[in-house]
C-alpha cells in the first residue's frame, strides 16, 4: 500500500515538476509568472491524443511529435502575449497569460470537445512489488521519462551554447543584447523549451487522469504550489517541490482526506512563505528599490 | 472661460445625468436584466475591493472571491444561525471580513510583492477548501439555501427593483467613499508604498500596517458585497467563490483601468452585461473574450479608462500648449 502509494505519488509529482520547470524557466526568463502554464499541459495531451487516436501513430512518435508542436506553440505564446507587452507592467503581462489561457481552453474545447478523451499508455501491465504493492508500469514509465527529460535539460543549460544564451538573456536581457545575443530568440527558445516540457507531461498524464479541458487549471495550481515550495526561481526546487507536492497529495489523500488534499497542499504553500520566503532550495532574493 | 466648462460638464453634468439614468434603469429593463446587472453592481463592489489593494496599495491579490464567500456565509450565518435582522448582518459580516483580512493581513503582508501574490492564491485555494468542507457554518457541499430577503426595519424587500435599489445606493457610498479616501492621508501613504515602499518607509510610513489596512478595507467591501449577494441569491454554495472568480476581477480592473473607481465600473459593466448580450454566441463567446483580453491588453496596457483619461489629459496639454503660442 505505502509502496504503491510513493510510486504514483513521485510519478504525478515528477509530472508537477515538469510543468513547474516550464514555469520557473520563463519566470527566470522574463521575470513573470505565467498563468497559463497549466494550459500547456492540457494542450500537450490534446496534441498527443490527436497524434495518436485520430491519425493512427505510435504512443512513443506521437509523444515526440506532439511536444515539438507544443515548442512551436510555446514560441507563437510569447509572440502573441509576452512580445509586444515586453515594456509594460508585470501585471498586464500576468492579465494577457491569463487571456491566453482563456483562449488555449477553449480553443481546445472548440476543437476536441468536452468529453474527456485518453490516449495510449507508454508500457501496458502492471507488476507486483514486495508481495502486495500493485504499480502500473506507466507509472514507472513517467518517472524514466520525466527523469531523462530533466537530465537532458539539464545538460542543454548547463553544458551547451544554447544554454549559455539563455541563463544569459535570464539574467540581464539588456546586456545578453549588447554582446549580441539575439533576445528576441533566446527568450522564444526559453518558452518554446518551457511549453515542450509542459506538453510532454500532459501526454504522460493523459492515461492515468482523462484529459478534458478544465484540468489545466488544477495542475498549473500544483505546480505553482511546487515552485513556492521547492524555492522561487531555481530549477532544482521546482523538481524537489513538484516530488513534495505529488508525495502529499498521494499520502495526504490515502492517509488524511481526500477532499481536503488540494487545501493541503496549500497549507504547506502558505506555511513555507511565513517561515521559509525563498522555499527549501531558493537563494536570498534581493529586493529591488 | 471655454475650458471651465468643459470641466464643468465632465465634472458634474455627465455623472448627473448617469446618476438620473441609473435611477430610472428599473422602469424600463425586464426582471431577468436587472438581476444581471444587480450581480454586476455585486461584482463591482468586489472589483473596488481590487481598487484599493492593487490600484491604491499596489499588491495583488488573488484572494478577493474568497473575501467574498466569507462575507456571504457570515451574513447567511448571522440571519439563519442567530436571527440577527438582514441590515445588522450586513454591517456585521463587512466588519467581520475587514477584520478577518486585516489580521491576515498582518500575517501575509510580511511577504512582499509576488510573495504576497502568492499567498493570497494559496488563501483562495484554502477558503475554498473550507467552503466546500466546513459542513457545520457553510453547508458543504450542498451550500446554504433558503438565505431570507434583504430587509430594512419591518420592510421586505424582495422584488428585483428593490434589491437594484439597495445595491446601487450601497454601490454609490463605496464609489464616494473611494474618493474620500483617495484625498485621504491613509489613501496617499497607500499610494506611496505602490510607487517606492523603501522611500513610503523613509518617510515614516509603517507599511505593515498601512498594507493590512488596505486589506481590511478591502475586506470590508467584500464583506459587504458577499452579504448582498447571500440576501439577493437566497442560496450559496462553494462553486460561486473560486480562484477563476478572483482572476475574473482582476481581468475586470485591468480591462478598465486600475488607477480610478470609474475605471474599475467600466471593465466590471462591460464584462458583465458583455456576457448576457452576446448569449447566442456563447459557443465562441469565451475564446472571443480571452482573444479580446489579449488584444486589450497589448493595444492598451493602461486600461479603458486609463487609455481614454490619457487621451483626455494630452488634449488638455495640447490645447493649453495652443492657447500660450497664440498669447
């Protein structure tokens, strides 16, 4: 049962930490929250859902495919709401996010309709560990996946060119450009890195929890929970915050309530604020004056 | 000689005539567009409420509809649970949630700018938690009903008319109370620390406190706002207070224009009342309105009322500017 319980428990919060990695990256980017992360994943699994039971293709290319789109969808999003918005006040960036998820649900409603829709899972079965613990090898699946995503990002911001020019452009845009970087494509390539990451966790997510498109609403408020926790602005954390929000609603559910899991989680949001501000992994912040 | 009174039609003749317009909106609108527009004159009460925190003080808040709901199930508790009269249990309920977001206030405002904005998504998520889970105040999940109609003294005021009425008046003591604070001294330090809080602090403004009485007084209108909604609906129940009710006000102030109470009723009026009339729509209705959101957003970022004042101010300058070459 516990075993069982921690398998689904760091596969739903390593999904978390995909999408809250998708959040931090463009917060460390353009310094604001987007509200429409959410949207990403819901409309990641849509893609996967048309790749793989409209036209036929395997689960594995679909996936692929379907998170390329959602790079290409990342990149006409900064284009549509960030870009020519760049110059004003961070609230009416957050306010044009939040436009734009408007327009992402119900775009997605107007094109595939309400009724919850599945896609293939990765790995059929399941195995039984320890006797008595049942875990679905797509849970185990997502946590391959995801993990080797994570490295591979990782590795791509760390170790290459590319990544280089992005933290660049992260950390003062205005002097990424006066050594030549392009910002305009350093900061399209952080969103379009940011809506793959997203999208490919909606495809994973789409088997366990039927895809509809009100569920970016909940999963965008999980993984902005995970990012508070896990530290604001660090990657790292939000990968520990997703796993820590993905374990407490497991075992909060099983163990305490399950109606009252999302309260709480948010529980833990508030008490990290008041005694923790920068989260288990954040750095002092420096206010600006 | 002309410019005064240009000012003096934009001052007093303009709003006299909406004020005598409103006044006679019950005699000529049907049952069903009135109780639209009673919850809209319900909503701005909120949206003012988003004024005074983000436009005044500078904070965003994301936890304005649950302000709302507690507001609502302390009324719908005073009159059910203790037979408190309906007037009593409104005054009572705003003070209540005033003093409920006051004492968060101190609380959460030891968390400064997103921090703060994050909290407050967090005490949405809770209070709606509780809404749905709290069985013995807010019903659960099968919510309050049977909540009696407002009434003042002996008299029932149950027709929609009536209720427009009480709303409206309600609505125009805020709208002036806004402005009364705005001049106040408590109305520039909040706007102080939403220009330069190091520079408020310097010059002797406690920001902690200033800030929680923001809160409080966004509360307070809140507070009023969910009793008049648990009077006017008659039933409540967790859905009407979520996270998307709270986004919806802040899409609201920023549609109009955060700097002015006018501003906040033009973005509040237009969403509502935008809604009911585009009803056979309603399959599109909302991608055109997040779209329409978007593209308000990037043609202009101030707002409405915003924009339109800047338009207003530049043709001041300019024709001041044309007056001083011809001397």
């Amino acid at each position: 049962m516990n075993l069982q319980l921690l398998v689904s428990g760091v596969s739903t919060g390593v999904v978390y930490g995909l999408i809250a990695m998708g959040m931090v990256l463009i917060f460390r980017a353009v310094g604001v929250m987007n509200f429409a992360q959410g949207e990403f994943l819901m409309f990641g699994g849509y893609l996967c859902y048309t790749l793989n039971r409209l036209l036929h293709l395997p689960i594995g290319l679909s996936l692929i495919l379907a998170s390329l789109l959602m790079g290409a969808v990342g990149v006409i999003f900064m284009r549509t709401s960030y870009w020519p918005l760049r110059n004003a006040q961070a609230r009416a960036i957050i306010v044009s996010a939040m436009g734009a998820s408007i327009v992402l649900k119900e775009g997605a409603r107007l094109i595939w309709g309400s009724i919850p829709v599945t896609v293939e899972r990765v790995v059929n079965g399941s195995t039984t560990l320890a006797g008595s613990a049942v875990v679905q090898w797509q849970y185990v699946a997502i946590i391959v996946i995801s993990a080797m995503i994570m490295a591979l990002v990782y590795l791509l911001l760390e170790k290459t060119f590319i990544g280089h020019i992005m933290q660049a452009t992260a950390q003062d845009q205005y002097m990424a450009s006066l050594v030549g970087i392009p910002v305009i494509m350093s900061i399209g390539l952080t969103f379009a890195l940011s809506a793959f990451l997203t999208g490919i966790g909606g495809g994973l997510l789409a088997p366990l929890f039927f895809l509809n498109n009100t569920m970016g609403a909940t999963a965008g408020a999980k993984a902005f929970a995970a990012i508070v926790i896990g530290g604001f602005g660090s990657v790292q954390g939000a990968i520990i915050g997703g796993l820590i929000v993905g374990l407490v609603e497991a075992f909060g559910g099983a163990y305490i309530s399950t109606t009252y899991q999302l309260v709480l989680i948010y529980v833990m949001l508030v008490l990290v604020l008041m005694f923790r501000p920068q989260g288990i992994f954040g750095g002092k912040i420096q206010e600006k004056a | 000689m002309k410019q005064l009174n240009y000012k003096f039609v934009i001052k007093y003749i303009l709003p006299g005539l909406f004020l005598a317009f409103c006044l006679a909106i019950p005699g000529f609108t049907s049952g069903y567009m009135l109780r639209v527009l009673n919850i809209a004159l319900i909503t701005y009460l909120c949206v003012l409420s988003l004024y005074v925190i983000l436009g005044m003080c500078g904070q965003n808040s994301f936890a304005q509809a649950g302000l709302w709901g507690v507001g609502a199930y302390m009324a719908a508790n005073f009159v059910m649970k203790m037979g408190a009269p309906p007037l009593a249990a409104l005054l009572l309920s705003s003070l209540g949630t005033a003093v409920f977001a006051f004492v968060l206030g101190f609380a959460f405002f030891r968390l400064r700018q997103y921090y703060f904005t994050f909290a407050s998504v967090g005490l949405m998520a809770i209070l709606n938690g509780l809404f749905m889970n709290w069985n013995e105040v807010t019903g659960g999940a099968l919510g309050i009903t049977n909540i009696p109609s407002f009434s003042i003294g002996g008299a029932i005021i149950k027709s929609e008319p009536g209720n427009f009425y009480v709303i409206f008046f309600i609505c125009l003591a805020a709208f002036f109370l806004m402005k009364v604070l705005f001049n106040s001294a408590l109305g520039r330090s909040f706007m102080a620390i939403r220009d330069n809080e190091i520079a408020a602090n310097c010059l002797g403004v406690n920001s902690l406190l200033t800030k929680s009485i923001a809160f409080g007084i966004s509360g307070a209108l809140c507070g009023a706002a969910g009793a008049l909604y648990a009077f006017l609906a008659g039933y409540l129940s967790y859905q009407t207070f979520t996270f998307q009710q709270s986004t919806m006000y802040l899409i609201m102030i920023m549609l109009g224009g955060t700097m002015s109470p006018s501003g906040a009723l033009i973005g509040t009026l237009i969403i509502s009342l935008l809604q009911e009339w585009v009803r056979p729509l309603q399959n599109y209705m909302q991608f055109i309105y997040g779209a329409g959101i978007m593209i308000l957003m990037i043609v202009q970022p101030e707002g409405i009322f915003g924009g339109g004042k800047a338009i207003y101010d530049k043709y001041l300058k300019h024709s001041k500017t044309a007056r001083t070459e011809a001397d």
